[in-house]
C-alpha cells in the first residue's frame, strides 16, 4: 500500500485515476501548465507565479481521495496547501527532500459513499503547488459541480433541450440554443433529481412543487449549472421558473437534465397533439367507448382535435351521460376540449373512487385535462360523467396496457348475451375470404366500419343468443367489401357449412356463417330484425343502434334468398337499421358481415368408489313389470272415501300406448259421458292426454296438445289447483283450463285403471306407477315423481300402484289407504317397465388398482345419486372418490369449502331500488327464512302477516320470526312501501338450516318489479351459499373438473367430504394447499414445497381459528400425510392445545371456547403434509 510521499505512477486495486484535464474540475486563479513526461498524462497544472489565490473545485461519488502532485525540495513550494472536503479543512504538504513527480501528497478515507464536495487551494499564501490528478474510488466518479460548464449529460441523467415542446413558455423568445427572458419556464418531470443549465442568468427563480429556490448567477458561460437537487421523492414533480423579462438578455435558459430514466411529462392543462412514447392512444371514435346519454361526434369546427372529431355532449347531467371503459396498467391521461364555456365539472371514477376536473379555460385543442397514477398495473373500471357542456377527444396509457368496452371479454367462457369478444380478420387478396383469429386478443387497430376490401385488423363479435349451450355472436361491423355472394358461399360461409374459426386455446372451433335476412318487408322472423333492430341484448344496448352495429355505410350480405329473384340475396343496413335490399349473388358491392356459432368441447368425466379393495358404482335396480291392458282387461279397486277427493288433486301414471291416436280411460271415477256420480279422470282421447271434472251436474276438461308417440313409455298427469285444471306430458305442462267444477266427493263409483268406471273406454297399452293425490303437485313434484320411486309415505298420497307384483290378480296399493286394486286378468303381467328408477346397490366393477377400463364401461356420470344413507351402507369407513376427466384446462381455485348449518348469511351491500317504486319482489329460493332492512342493517325487519316487526339478526331471531319464501313473495307493492317509506336501497339477510343431505336449501335470485316501467335482477353478492353447495355432488362441482395429474388432490378432497358425511358432521375445512396462505404463518414452521404443494418437516403447521358454534360436540381430521404425524388441536384459539387422532372422532362437548385451530406436528426431514381437512358438528 503506497504511503504519503511516494511516487504512485498508477492507482492501486480498488481505485482509479482521474487526470486534471477532466472538465468536471473548476480551477480559478491564476493556473499554468508544465509538460513533463513525469506527469500523469504528461503534464501538470500549478498555480501560477505562485499565486496565492489559485483554487481547484471538484465533486465527486465514492468514500476516499488521494492527491496526486509534484513534490520539490526547494523553499518556494507550498508546505501548508489547504483542502477542504466537505466543509472540513485539512492541508498537506508538497516539499520533499526530493524532488517527486506522481507524488502521493494526501489521502482520505472512510468517508460515507456519497457525493462529496471536495476544494484545494493555497489558502492567501504565494507558494507554488501542483495539481496531477485524484485517485477515487474504482466504483467513483467525477459529478459537475453546481457552477461547473456540463456539456452533455451525466451517466445517469438524461437531457432534456430548451425547444422540447412539452416545455411551456409565457413568451417564446428563442436565439440559437436558448430561450431568453421567457417571464415563466415552466414543465413537468418525473424523478427524484434535476439540474438547470443556463449560459446566463440574474434574477431567476425556481419553484419545484411549491418549494422555491434560488439559482446561481452565471455570465456568459454555455452550459452552466446553476441549480441541482438530488434528493426529490421518486415522482411527478411540476418546476416554474420565474424570469427576468424585458430585452436585456439577463435569462438565458439552456436545457435541463434529469434521471435517467426519468421523463419529461406533458403539463395537466397543457396540450398533448401526441402520445408520449411508452404511451398509446384511443380516439373518442375508438369502438371501446360505450356513451350512455347525449353524446354526439363532432367534427365541424374541431379540426385541432386528435383525428379530427371530438365527442360532445351539450348539458351534461350526472350519471345519466356517461362514458365507460376499462382498461390496463397503472396510468391514464384524458384529453378534452378546453373553452371558456366548457364544464367546470368533469367527474371520472376509476374503481369507484370519484375525482373532479375541469375544462373550463382558454380555447385548447387535445389538452390534457386529467391525469392518474394507480398503484397496480390491473384491470380498472372507468367512468367519465358530469355536468354542462363535455367535448371529450381521447385516452392515453400506458403502451403495454390495453382499453377494453365495459361489455368486453377477452376468454369465450365469459361470454353473455350482450358482452362481446374482440377478433382479428386478414384478407390477402381482394374478394375472397380471409382468416379470422385471436379471438379475445387486442391484435391490430379496428377495422373502418365502412369495411375495407382488403381488411387486416380486429372488429368485434357481439353475442346475441346462448341457444341450448351454442354462443351465437354477430360481427359489429361490415368486415369486407367488394366481395361476392356466390364467393361466400363457395367458402362454405354462405351456404351454412360454415368456415371453421379456432377460438380458444383447447382447440375448440366456431363456426363462420352469414345471419338471415327476410325475404320481404313482411317478414320479420329473421336473424337481422330480431337481433340487429329489435333486441337490447338484455338491456346491454339500444336496439338497433348504429353506433353498435355500424350499419349505415353498406348493406350485408344475408343467406336468405328475396322474392325478387333466385339469383338475388337480400341485403340488410346500408342507411338505416330496417333498410331491406336485394343484389345479384355475383356482385362484390355489398359487405360482408359473419355470424360466429361456438360449441362448447363436452367435458367428460366418469366417477367411481373405491370401498377397500373393491371399486364400486352405485346403480338403480330396474324396475321388474307393468301391464299391457291390451284395451280388454282393466284394474278395479273398491269404494274408499280415501279416493273421494272434491278439491285439489293429482292423477299421474306411466303409459305405452300400442297404436297412434287411440283413445281410452287410464285412471277414472267417471260415468258416461261423465254423468250421474262421476268426479275426475285423467284418459286418453285421440292420442292426446286429457282430464276431467265433474260435479255432479257440469263437466270441465282440458285436452293436450301433444300427440303421444307409440311404443314409447310417457310420463303424463292432470293437476287441479284451485278451479284450474292442467295436464302434463313427461313433465311439462301441455294445456290449461281455467275456472273449471269441482269434483265431487261423494261420488259411488269405484275407481278403475284402464277404463272408465261405467266400463266404457278400454284402454290399449300398458300402464305402470300409478298415483293418485289430494293435493295439487308442483312441475318440479311431478317431474321428481317421473324419475324415482314413490315410498308410500309421502304427504298427500291417497293411492299408489307400482305393478312390481309381476304375477297374480292382486296389485298392492303402497300406499297407507291399502287400495289394493283387482286385476281382471293375469295374462296381462309383462316384464317391460316404465324407466322409473328403484331402489339403490352398490355394484362391484372390479378390484383395487382402479384401471381406466373401469371408468369406460362402469363410470358414473355424476355424484347426484349418492346420498348419506349410501356412504353408510359401504364396508369401509374411509371410502374414496375416483375421477377420470378428459379436461386438460386445469385451474384448481377451491381450497375451502363448509357444509353450513344454521347460519345467517349477511349482505355486503345494499340493492337500489327502482326509482319508479316496486310493485313487488321475488324471492327465487327454498328452506330459508329472510330478513330485509333499509337503514343499511342496523335495524332489521319481518312481515308477521299484519305489520313489519323488528327481529333481532342472530340464528334463534331469524328462525323464529324470518319470512318464508312463500310469505316473502306474497307481499304486495303497499306492504312493501310501508316498509321502504323514502328509502332508495335495501338489503335482504339470510337464514339457513340443513338437517340432511336431502334437504334443498338455496337462495340464488331476487328479482324487483319496478311500478310499471321495467324489471331488474340485481346480483345479490351476499348469497355465497346455493342448493348445490349443500350436496355432495355440488361440493365437488368444481372439483370435478382436474385431470390425472391433480388425481391424488381430488380424491382426499373427496374423501374428506364423505368421511365427514359417514359421520354426519356439518362444517368442513379442507386445505390442500394449493398455497400456503391457508395457514397461519406466525405459528407454521415446516417448510412449504412450493413444487410439490405440501409442507416438509421437520416443523409445525397452524391453522387460522375457526369459529364454531357452542352445541358442538364432535371433531373429525383428517390429512394426507406420513404416518408419523401428530395432530393436536385448540378450542381458544391456542390458548391450550390437546392430543388428538386421525381419522377418529374426537369428543369436544366438554371443551371450552368456540376458536377451533388444529396443530399438526412433522418430527422428522422426512414427514410430510399434502393436504389436511377437519369437520365438526
């Protein structure tokens, strides 16, 4: 290591030199130069004729300094020169006893890595001293001083020259290189530093945020700096310089520097002709925009606005003229028209939160009048509204964002009637049909809604109809022109084949085709008038709107062939939403405009249950027999009053008619013609159900329209509710008949199966599962009654015959009322059934390991069928769920799902109410109990069918004094206004309580019916919780859907469910940490495998509490882990913790505290936890 006062040619390891001619040094005094190949560089600079008042300023960026000079022996030469690093002086000497070129005079170290200000002079004394070079840090460097000449940028620091045009001056003087006298300066960076540079200046002042600073004079020199701050926030910061004015030329303003990779920014109020780089910009015409209100395009007079049209809205009112968007990235600029009448009251909401802004000012063109910096690059929702005069030009983000329409979806899963998808179309060569691609994706700029006759850009699909599952989506726009029919049709578009469209990435195709059009002004069942002029897409357009479909340029081309001639197609558009045309299939004037059809790829997915060592499914026994009457043969049961119904009632039956459009008697108490003591009759008549009342002097009836099929089992019923009498074929109603008799009661007929009681009108087929009710079912009823067998026990029933006999005279009522029926034949059994399900077993498919042949042929097709009762019946206590899927698009979101039992589901929010008052409100649900409140839940309220009582929002409150759906639905529009009184929201909470799997308790809809005006269906956020989460098969709805990889995942979330079913437990956690963020990470411990998705010993992991309710009394755990895990648990929030097992029920009843947490113990490196459930009840 060199020491002070040897000769040091070259730094050492971990410096480096700087040589005095380095700009960045400021010498004043009197300097002179000496040439000697001794010097570093060759020469050296000393003050001249000894000057006593020479001094060299420099700064520089690192911890230590050496000085580098010339060491002489003589009494001349400075033994005291002085330096100053920092404010902190210091001297050092330059005599020697000989004399040194390259001689290390000082040193310095241990300094702070900064910037350091560093001066050396011969402080008032005339003796000489040399200046050679510095040695600093190897990392250092010089920096300009404030006062220094700084001809171009630092490293670092970018320039930022005096004639950028974001830069505003008051008055634009401008000479050569410089603005002179400008009276204000004034612009916009972003960075934490900046530095002027003048080549002259007096007077001037800086204001940086508000904050002012004074600058250093200069005269006359190019480039100064005479101002730099270094330790700004890393932000936008806005910088005025107030001038000298007048023509002195004492402001002399040259350029200045900032971060690197800082930027200059266009003043907010200043105008922006252009996006910035890194920006991109959308024009008011861009097809994202949705207007709402009173917007118009202008373009008379608005030549300086950006394309040259602006969008105008002459008396704005809030929220009722609104422009939506949305859009990517974290930042966003509006620019608008500013004029002196324009509003003083521009309102934008990003994501709800709402600020203001005005454009009321001096006239300006493509001003910019907004600016926002979000704090995440995601997508955000923006609304533009206000009041007054709004001229609205365009919108800048950032370049790799993306502006989407409100409407917008960019995956065809999330595709609805009224959203729309972006796609891209290519033509190469003029009159033929391009590729479409990219569907979802931002690919090109929109195509002219005129059409180019070689398109390449993007245009949207509108979906206009979900047919049966098929997405039928309608281009916006006319996609190409000059293009023919009779091309169109060649490729497959015309003529319905359809051009295929690749529009996802699982390789699942749309179909390409043309819409109809009508073949006359008469007709209007076509797809142009019922989609383009006459729907509003569920309220997500005005029907018809040129500003949605761009059909005012040129008509489409439609695959529906006019009147006038069959070489003539009808064209739509071309003016006006309803114009009709027609055009040669040879000629290329009209447009091209695609319908697109997607059918969405089946899903297959096949279940199986593994009970031990055997894989089982579970099937339906198949029912045995029925009887084939044959129209000679018949069954009669005896008179019972429990079959003398005079009110509501249900007559269903199975038949399988042996010829068309027979007519006969299925289930009858019912004379000639229906006289004397006749009472009701479900028959056949020519082929079509009808049923019948009589009471006693007048018959009603009501016919069917559908004409049963032969050969074919059919499922058809008559219901009487109240005095309207209905029939049903296979479940769905198929007539009406209202204000009909009533049956009578004390009719003396027996009842007969196959033909009437008199013994007219035999019946010729066969007939199975006949019922008979004293109530009137619902369509859900009778469709469930379709499907699966009766017990016998249900409420209501007065009669049922299953005909599993097979054999004999005698057919068993099953019902309580034993109307057992006398079959006149025995010859009549056959061994043909109705498909009406039996009773349950589990079949063995095979032996454990499951094979993919035991999905194929013995695979079930869902877990509905599978209720507690079948979990119980298997061998093993810890069964398992196999699935095999052929879905690859794997996304696992659901780590947690809960079996509730008694809970109240709270709102998160309130529900407007329609302006126009309600007339009345929906509840579409089963099995709760509901509580409204319009004071934002603090005071909840029940209608106890007389008056709206208070009623406390806890589990005992609700149950208690809560309404049914049925009562909720039945309050009228005053029942309602006396409970919403000037209110404009309210909110609806929940209560629900399951006792088995087989309870339905759901609550998925609400729907307002506004006085006369209109209907709404609000989303209600609040209900998290439907009728398919509470089964087995909806809980495992979303799980289903994983392929084999995800196999071990599914099957323990699966497991975990129906251990917690076989021992009847209500809340269920399941983790299988697809994350760690399921876990309370203060406690946990064990390491998370972030590859294989479980935690690693050795080491703990803790649950977060969860909050149980105080009737608990068992807890279940179960966990897919090493064998040599422990588990323990907490009922106090680990307040104290107890020894616990897996896979047994623990006894909890006698534990204190409701904060269930569950510990689980890795001893070893090698122990491991892939997932972990708990339940308890």
């Amino acid at each position: 290591m060199a020491t002070i006062g040897q000769t040091l040619t070259a730094p050492e390891t971990g410096w480096k030199r700087i040589d005095n001619t380095d700009s960045k040094f400021v010498l004043s005094g009197s300097w002179g130069s000496s040439t000697n190949e001794g010097h570093y560089g060759g020469s050296g600079l000393y003050n001249g004729s000894a000057n006593a008042n020479a001094k060299v300023s420099f700064r520089f960026y690192g911890t230590k300094i050496r000085w580098i000079g010339y060491n002489s022996n003589t009494e001349d030469y400075h033994e005291s020169v002085k330096i100053t690093i920092d404010g902190i002086s210091e001297t050092f000497s330059s005599v020697g006893g000989s004399t040194l070129f390259q001689a290390l005079q000082y040193e310095k170290n241990g300094l702070p890595l900064g910037f350091h200000t560093v001066e050396v002079s011969a402080d008032s004394i005339a003796k000489y001293f040399y200046f050679d070079a510095i040695d600093i840090d190897e990392g250092g460097y010089l920096t300009v001083l404030i006062g220094g000449q700084l001809t171009s940028p630092e490293a670092g620091w970018k320039r930022i020259e005096n004639n950028d045009p974001l830069i505003q001056y008051a008055a634009n003087r401008v000479s050569s290189d410089i603005n002179y006298n400008a009276g204000t300066i004034k612009f916009r960076f972003s960075g934490s530093k900046l530095r002027l540079l003048y080549n002259y200046n007096v007077f001037d002042v800086l204001d940086i945020d508000g904050v002012e600073y004074e600058l250093l004079p200069a005269a006359n020199e190019s480039n100064k700096v005479v101002f730099e701050i270094l330790d700004l926030t890393d932000s936008n910061h806005v910088a005025t310089i107030t001038t000298h004015t007048g023509s002195d030329w004492y402001s002399q303003f040259n350029a200045f520097d900032i971060d690197g990779d800082g930027s200059i920014l266009p003043l907010i109020g200043g105008a922006l002709t252009a996006p910035q780089d890194g920006w991109k910009r959308y024009d008011d015409q861009y097809p994202g925009f949705k207007y709402k209100g009173s917007w118009t395009a202008n373009s008379a007079g608005d030549t300086g606005a950006y394309k040259g049209v602006t969008r105008v809205c002459n008396n704005a009112s809030v929220d009722t003229d609104v422009i939506s968007f949305r859009f990517t990235g974290d930042r966003i600029r509006i620019i608008a028209k500013t004029n002196t009448k324009h509003s003083n009251n521009v309102i934008v909401r990003i994501d709800g939160v709402e600020e203001v802004f005005s454009i009321r000012d001096t006239l300006m063109q493509q001003r910019l009048a907004y600016e926002k910096t979000l704090s995440d690059s995601n997508e955000h929702v923006v609304e533009i509204t206000g009041t007054g005069l709004i001229v609205f030009d365009a919108v800048d983000i950032k370049a790799d964002g993306r502006l989407l329409h409100p409407d917008e979806a960019t995956d065809v899963a999330n595709l609805e009637v009224g959203k729309r998808i972006r796609c891209n179309y290519v033509v190469t060569t003029s009159g033929t049909v391009g590729a479409f691609s990219n569907l979802g994706k931002e690919t090109g700029d929109f195509l002219a809604p005129s059409g180019p006759s070689v398109p390449n850009g993007d245009f949207y699909f509108i979906m206009v109809e979900d047919w049966n599952g098929k997405k039928i989506l309608i281009a916006d726009r006319n996609i190409q022109t000059n293009i023919t029919w009779n091309e169109l049709n060649s490729s497959g578009v015309a003529s319905g084949s359809g051009v295929k469209a690749l529009v996802s990435d699982n390789g699942s195709e749309g179909t390409v085709r043309l819409m109809t059009g009508g073949n006359s002004s008469a007709n209007k069942d076509n797809q142009w008038d019922i989609y383009i002029v006459n729907s509003s897409l569920n309220g997500a357009i005005t029907a018809g709107d040129n500003n949605v479909w761009n059909y005012g340029v040129y008509g489409s081309w439609t695959s529906t062939t006019h009147n006038n001639s069959a070489t003539y197609r009808t064209l739509r558009g071309g003016g006006t939403v309803t114009a009709m045309g027609a055009s040669a299939t040879s000629s290329a004037a009209p447009g091209f405009r695609p319908v697109l059809e997607i059918e969405p790829p089946p899903i297959i997915q096949k279940f199986l249950i593994q009970d031990g060592e055997e894989i089982k499914r579970l099937v339906f026994a198949e029912n045995q027999s029925s009887v084939n009457l044959a129209g000679s043969q018949y069954v009669e049961a005896p008179l019972s009053n429990s079959l003398n119904i005079g009110g509501d009632f249900t007559l269903q039956a199975w038949v399988k008619l042996n010829a068309s459009g027979i007519s006969g008697s299925v289930i009858s108490k019912w004379g000639a013609a229906g006289l004397g003591n006749a009472s009701y009759l479900l028959t056949i008549t020519e082929g079509k159900v009808q049923g019948a009342t009589h009471n006693g002097f007048r018959t009603s009836s009501v016919a069917g329209a559908t004409l049963l099929p032969v050969n074919t089992w059919v499922n058809i019923a008559v219901v009487l509710q109240g005095t309207a009498l209905s029939v049903y074929v296979n479940g769905v109603i198929d007539g009406v008949q209202n204000n009909v008799v009533l049956p009578q009661a004390a009719s003396n007929y027996k009842l007969n199966l196959g033909r009437e009681s008199s013994g007219l009108n035999l019946f010729n087929g066969f007939i199975d599962e006949v019922s008979i009710w004293t109530r009137a079912l619902s369509p859900d009823e009778i469709k469930r009654n379709s499907e699966v067998l009766l017990t016998g026990k249900e409420v209501g029933l007065a009669a049922y015959w299953d005909f599993e006999e097979g054999e004999g005279m005698t057919i068993a009522d099953k019902s309580d009322n034993h109307n057992d029926g006398h079959l006149t034949s025995s010859s009549v059994w056959v061994a043909d059934a109705s498909p009406v399900k039996g009773d349950k077993f589990w079949k063995v498919v095979g032996a454990t390991p499951a094979a993919k042949d035991y999905f194929d042929l013995d695979g079930m097709d869902d877990l509905e069928i599978i209720k507690n009762e079948d979990i119980l019946s298997l061998t093993s206590s810890t069964p398992k769920v196999l699935v095999w899927t052929d879905y690859t698009e794997v996304n696992p979101v659901l780590n947690t799902v809960a079996l509730p039992k008694e809970k109240i589901i709270m709102p998160v929010g309130d529900i407007e109410i329609p302006e126009e008052g309600i007339n009345s409100i929906n509840l579409n649900a089963t099995g709760i109990k509901a509580i409204a409140s319009i004071d934002q839940g603090q005071t909840w309220k029940a209608w106890d069918g007389s008056s709206w009582i208070t009623v406390t929002p806890d589990a005992p409150g609700v149950k208690t004094s809560g309404m049914t759906p049925e009562i909720f639905n039945s309050l009228n529009s005053d029942q309602w206004s006396m409970l919403i009184q000037s209110s404009d929201t309210i909110r609806f909470a929940y209560y629900l309580e399951m006792e088995s799997l087989q309870d339905e308790v759901y609550a998925d809809e609400i729907s307002f019916t506004a006085n006369a005006v209109t209907t709404v269906t609000p989303y209600i956020e609040s209900i998290k919780v439907t009728y398919d989460e509470l089964t087995i098969k909806g809980r495992l709805e979303d799980l289903e859907r994983i392929n084999t990889i995800n196999m071990a995942k599914l099957n323990f979330k699966s497991n975990a469910l129906l251990v917690s079913e076989k021992y009847s437990l209500y809340d269920l956690v399941i983790d299988t940490f697809e994350t760690n963020g399921g876990i309370d990470a203060s406690l946990t411990t064990a390491n998370y495998d972030t590859i294989n998705k479980r935690y690693n010993g050795s080491g703990v992991i803790v649950t977060p509490y969860e909050e149980v309710n105080s009737y608990r009394k068992q807890l279940l755990i179960v966990a897919d882990a090493t064998s040599d895990v422990q588990v323990a648990y907490s009922m106090n929030d680990g307040g104290t913790w107890k020894t616990g097992a897996l896979n047994t029920l623990i006894d909890i009843s006698n534990d204190t505290g409701n904060k269930l947490k569950i510990k689980v113990t890795l001893p070893a490196a090698g122990s491991n936890i892939t997932a972990l459930a708990y339940s308890w009840a």
